[in-house]
C-alpha cells in the first residue's frame, strides 16, 4: 500500500531534549515535506525538500532541522525542543504532477 | 499573495442531503487544487485533485469543480451520510506545487 508513514504517532517531552519524528514513504517520491498544525493558524509548512539532499525552510522552520539523505525518508529534528512547539505534526510527499500523500501525524507536546 | 478562503466555515446538516462546500482563492494562477478530508485528531486523506487545466473531478458520492477564472472551487457531496463528518480541507498548488490551505470547513451530518 503507498503510504507515509509518521512515527511516533504521540510523543511526550521536556523541554531541550532532543528528539526526532521519523517520516519514511514507500512511493518513489522526490519531494517531501512537514508541516505544524495549530488552532487558528491551520497548516503551516516547516522544510521541504525537492529532492536528495536539497532541501529549504517553510514558512515556519525556526527551531526546526531536516535532513533527506536517502529519497524515501525525511525526519524533523528538534534539537532544543519547547512548549511553543507543541504542536500536532504532519509529513508529506508528492508526485510530480502535485498531488500530495500525507502521514498519519505525530501529537507532540513539550512540557 | 494567494488567500484561500472555505466558507462556510461549520456546516450541519440532516443525512441524506446533497450539500457543498465552497473555497475561493485571489489568484487565478494556480497549478492545482486538492481537496482533504481531516477527522478530529487525524491525518489528511486526500479526497480529488483537479489539475489547473480541468474542471472538474469525481470520486463516488464526490464531485469537486473549479472555475479559475472567478477563483472558486465547489466539493460536492452526494446523499451524505454520518461517516461524511469530518473537516474538509481546501489547498491550492501554487508555484512548485507548494499548497496555500484554506481553515476548513467542519461538517456535521445528523443521523
């Protein structure tokens, strides 16, 4: 089944320890890409990348790092993680002609 | 700058009714549009995606127009039903396909 996949699909933290969510697509997708979504200020794209080792901020991607060394998985890494990063999390690949397949999200909060 | 608006914003309504949800956009140079269906605390299911050069697309009880010229896309749902709950979600591909959303419509169909 094409899918992406998001791990963990909740996740519990404190604030400045480092943690990672994990987003692998089974597709052959070369663009992926994350997104936060909060009440009142919908979705809001974090990185994206166009491709293997290309990638470029969103609208919002302070706080935030991704890599994409291999073309199937692109994790969020927050290496200082805090409370206004509580947030709920998506990732996402696309074709070429833009559709897009998104994951199952990751709830995360950091107390 | 691209503004997607959903109107309206919370729909109820008895099953068995043919209803439709509205997006409008302020820039007609899109690449494309998608439609998503988001429950409550899950992910993004992508429902039709209607590329810039068609205008229309259908999926069952689901049917999605867009008119580029006056900016607008209508999903409409056929004899919806109680499984129909959720909240739809309206995104336009702009540039490199990246999605500008719309804050959805929440839909309540009442058994």
């Amino acid at each position: 089944e094409a899918q992406v996949t998001q791990n963990p699909r909740y996740l519990i933290t404190v604030t400045g320890k480092k943690l990672t969510v994990t987003c692998s697509q089974n597709m052959n997708h070369e663009y992926m890409s994350w997104y936060r979504q909060d009440p009142g200020l919908g979705l809001r794209q974090i990185y994206y990348s166009m491709n293997v080792e290309v990638t470029d901020k969103g609208d919002v991607p302070e706080g935030y790092k991704v890599s994409r060394k291999e073309k199937r998985n692109f994790p969020l890494i927050l290496e200082s993680p805090s409370p206004n990063q509580t947030s709920l999390y998506f990732c996402a690949s696309r074709t070429g002609q833009g559709a897009y397949t998104f994951g199952s999200g990751t709830r995360l909060t950091v107390v | 700058k691209q503004e997607v608006t959903q109107i309206p914003a919370a729909l109820s309504v008895p099953e068995g009714e043919n209803l439709v949800l509205n997006c409008s956009f302020t820039d007609s140079a899109i690449y494309n549009l998608q439609w998503f269906r988001q429950d409550p605390g899950k992910g993004l299911t992508s429902l039709l995606l209607i590329q810039s050069s068609q205008r229309e697309q259908t999926s069952g009880r689901l049917n999605a127009s867009l008119d580029k010229s006056s900016g607008r896309s209508t999903l409409y749902i056929a004899a919806s039903q109680p499984g129909d709950s959720a909240t739809y979600l309206c995104a336009v591909g702009g540039s490199n396909y990246q999605l500008i959303w719309g804050a959805g419509t929440k839909l309540i169909i009442k058994p």
